[in-house]
C-alpha cells in the first residue's frame, strides 16, 4: 500500500511535465500502427489547470484499480538512446528483451532476461547492428536476429548482413552467435523477421532490392545441425508492406501488398515445413484505394487467419485460408471502419479481434470474437470507453488460453494503459502502467500460459525542458492477470 501510494505521488508530481506537442521525425521506425511522425512533450508552463485537474482525478478513480493490479513498477531497460526493442515469454513465464542502442560511433544490440518474479538481469551486448527481432521454442531456448551494414567504399554498395545467436534456456555462458545468414544483400527495404518453430527451427523473411527486382527472401536455420538453407525468392516489381507467421510445426504464410495506380492488390504464399519454395495462391484480393494495415496469424494446425482495412472507408475484413488450402475463404466482419486493426490467436484456434472504431461516440476500442467451431465473428463488444483522450501507439496480446491484453499510449494522460479481457468475460476497466511523455512506437506484448505478460516500449525523453530529445527502453511486468480475485 505505501509503495502504491508512492507511485502515485511521484505519478501527480510528474503532471508538471508533461505539455505541448512538437512534431518529430522518426528515423527508421519499425513496423507497427502509426504514421512515421510522433510527438514530443513541452514544459510545464504549457498545461492547462483543467487538464491537470482531469489527470489527478484519472489517477485517483483509478487508484483501487491500480493497487489491486499486480504490475511491477515501470524500470529502465534501456538508457539514453535505446530503441527498436521485442520481447517474448516463455511456457514458465521467464521473458527475454532485445534492443538496439546507439552511441555515437556505432549501434549494438543489447539482450536482457528476467527470470519469472524476479528484477531484469543486467544488459549484454549481443552483437552490432539494426531492428534486432525475437522468438523462443517450447523447451525455452531463445533466437534473435538482426542485421548489419558495413559500406568498404563510398562509390560501391554496402554489405548487408544478417546476423544470429541463440540463448539457450539453461544457458550460463549467455547468448551464442550462430553462423550469418549465407546471401548477399546490396540493399534491404524491409527489415528482417523471426520465427521459431516448436522445436527451434527458424525461418526468417526479409524484403531486398536487386537492380529493378525486388525480393521477397527467406531463409530456414536447423537446429540439429546449426546451417542455414535460402529458399527460391519471390521476385515482384513493386511492393508495399507483408507479414508472415509460422506455426509450431514450421509451416509458414506470408502476406504482402502493392499499391500502384490507385489500387491495391493482397497477395499470399504458403511455405510446407519440408519446401524449399514459396507456394503462390492467386491473386488474393484487388482493392480500389489504400489498405490501412493487415494483421495475420496461424494456429497450430496451420490455418491462417487475417484481417485488414481497406479503402477510403476503412472497411474492416476478414479471410481464413485453411492448411494447405489454395483458396482465402471471407468471413463476416462485423461492419465497422477502423485503420490497423489486430488478430490474435490462442492455442485452440479461436481469434480476438481488437480496432479502434471510427465515429464512436462510446467506444474508444471495440473487440469481436471468432470461435475456430463456427467461424462466426461475435457482435462487437466496447473494450474501452471513449473517453475522448488522444491516444497512439496500441497492441494486442492473446495467450494459449485465450485470455487477452490490450496496451495502449493515452496521450491525453501521459501514460501507457491496458485493460485485460478474461478469455469468455468482459474487458476490465483501464489501469494505467506507467507515465510517459510521449512513445517513438507500438508497444511490444509478450503474455505465457502463466497468467503473465512483460511489455516493452520506446518513450521521447527531454534532458531538460525543451531541450534535446532522445529515446529510453522501458518495461512493466504483471502477474496473476487473469486471475479472479
């Protein structure tokens, strides 16, 4: 109680710094919902008494709330000038960070483990170089992946290489290079992504550039006998944006988007766990304006389910393509316009659905439910309500059992929030995790089968009002979620 109420008067003495907005170019953001600007936080000086009035009483409402939530204070994960992290728990609730941090002469990557109910361990450099991603196996065992740009003259193109190491679950002497990804790479264009099978396999995709061609290319890594295998690419004249996600048995699905003369075209590719090529379906869907973000996901049996956003309307679909099916089959969204909307799975196949509905007078997000035995989307449910604060950044987590964790920036507020959703129940009401001036991008979720969650996530710090801006590594961790108490 006293700590809570600590927290609390350290939250009311930080209202004085948070203020006007200044806009801010993100160099090299990652993937995820927003544009490529963000915002910067003022002084003091700049905020209404009626806006502070409004925040102390937020905090005060919910002071139960927040006493009875077993979230860790929010800790630095990483100081001055660190960014571009991920996150991943495993089956016991142990949770590994990654991230970028740059100095002056160079970028590192930088690797952190908190071992379940305990202080994150301190920091390790892993190895040089960019937008590191993460993921774990069953038995425990940690992969991540990175890449590397070394220019050797000024007139010739750089060496882009991809990087790996592994950290063995039971692992004393830390993190383990395993052997750079055998291509050359002149130029990348979208940055690499990981996935880890059950037994450790990966695969990772990323976009390159090869004169006038564009490459879709992916590479698997077995575990058994520590090489990498390149797969055949896929070879496009233009390209937006795509996604992948692997199941536990290593089959794949990609996605990716083309915009070009005003149309929009959505096309996939299967990857069988024993393939060396990309099977190609035909072409998925051709749209007449913008898609506003997709989201994908595979269950354990290999079924993919996606959503998107779609046209001037930001009309909200949804397709399922069945394991080694050819054919994307629609169902039916409820009728809702949103932008970057997000779908999540559990380990029996059902999805949760989260967006921010455009025009709702009472919802700030709504959420809708898919049951893998009737693929019948449920009538939206409001997660949270508007309260019409300004908010940004937002993530959705969902974990083998279904249970649910929406985090989100309220800007309004200053603080990163969340609200849970018990697997079959309703969204609890928002709690606020920490105080932030304003986050460079989405937050990361990591959630286990232990009703627990770690996040990380990229905030602007002032070293002193209205001074230079840089960026600092954050984290909270909650236990005991989805528990009833």
């Amino acid at each position: 109680m006293i700590l809570a109420l600590v927290r609390l008067l350290r939250k009311l003495t930080y209202l004085g710094k948070v203020g006007n907005l200044r806009r801010v170019r993100i160099r090299g953001q990652k993937r995820g919902f927003g544009p490529k600007w963000s915002f910067a936080i003022g002084s003091l000086t700049r905020r209404s008494p009626m806006q502070l009035i409004k925040r102390a009483l937020f905090l005060l409402l919910v002071l139960p709330l927040y006493l009875s939530a077993d979230w860790t204070p929010g800790v630095t994960l990483g100081d001055k000038n660190s960014n571009g992290s991920d996150v991943i728990m495993d089956s016991q609730g142990n949770a590994t960070a990654v991230w970028m941090y740059s100095t002056e002469h160079q970028t590192t990557i930088r690797g952190a483990k908190q071992l379940a109910g305990q202080t994150w361990s301190p920091s390790v450099e892993i190895g040089s170089g960019y937008y590191p991603d993460i993921a774990t196996d069953k038995e425990g065992n940690v992969m991540a992946i990175w890449y590397s740009t070394v220019r050797t003259h000024p007139t010739k193109d750089p060496i882009i290489t991809i990087h790996g190491a592994i950290l063995p679950s039971n692992s004393t002497d830390g993190w383990i290079p395993v052997d750079d990804i055998p291509t050359h790479i002149s130029e990348i264009t979208k940055v690499p992504s990981l996935g880890l099978d059950e037994n450790g396999n990966a695969l990772v995709v990323w976009v390159s550039k090869e004169k006038t061609n564009i490459l879709i290319q992916a590479a698997r890594y077995n575990k058994d006998n520590k090489t990498w295998t390149i797969l055949s690419p896929i070879k496009l004249s233009d390209f937006n944006s795509y996604n992948f996600a692997l199941d536990p048995h290593g089959n794949a699905v990609l996605l990716w988007y083309v915009y070009k003369d005003s149309t929009s075209t959505l096309q996939t590719a299967t990857l069988q766990a024993d393939s060396k090529k990309w099977d190609l379906q035909k072409q998925f869907k051709e749209i007449k304006g913008l898609v506003w973000g997709t989201s994908l996901a595979v269950d354990k049996e290999g079924n993919a389910f996606l959503i998107w956003s779609e046209g001037d309307d930001s009309n909200v679909k949804a397709s399922t393509l069945p394991f080694k099916g050819k054919t994307w089959q629609k169902t039916i969204f409820p009728n809702v316009m949103s932008y970057y909307p997000r779908i999540r799975l559990d380990d029996q196949g059902n999805a949760t659905a989260v967006y921010i509905p455009h025009g709702s007078k009472t919802a700030l997000f709504e959420s809708t439910f898919l049951p893998k035995s009737s693929l019948q989307w449920s009538d939206p449910q409001t997660a949270v309500p508007n309260n019409s604060n300004f908010i940004t950044f937002y993530n959705l987590g969902v974990d083998p059992a279904g249970n649910a964790l929406l985090v989100w920036e309220d800007r309004t507020l200053g603080s990163v929030q969340a609200a849970l959703l018990p697997a079959g129940q309703s969204w609890s009401s928002p709690i606020s995790l920490d105080t932030v001036q304003s986050l460079q991008d989405t937050p990361r979720i990591a959630l286990s089968p232990v009703n627990s969650a770690t996040l990380t996530y990229t905030l602007f710090v002032e070293e002193y009002p209205d001074g230079p801006l840089y960026c600092i590594l954050r984290s909270v961790t909650g236990t005991d979620l989805f528990i009833t108490k």
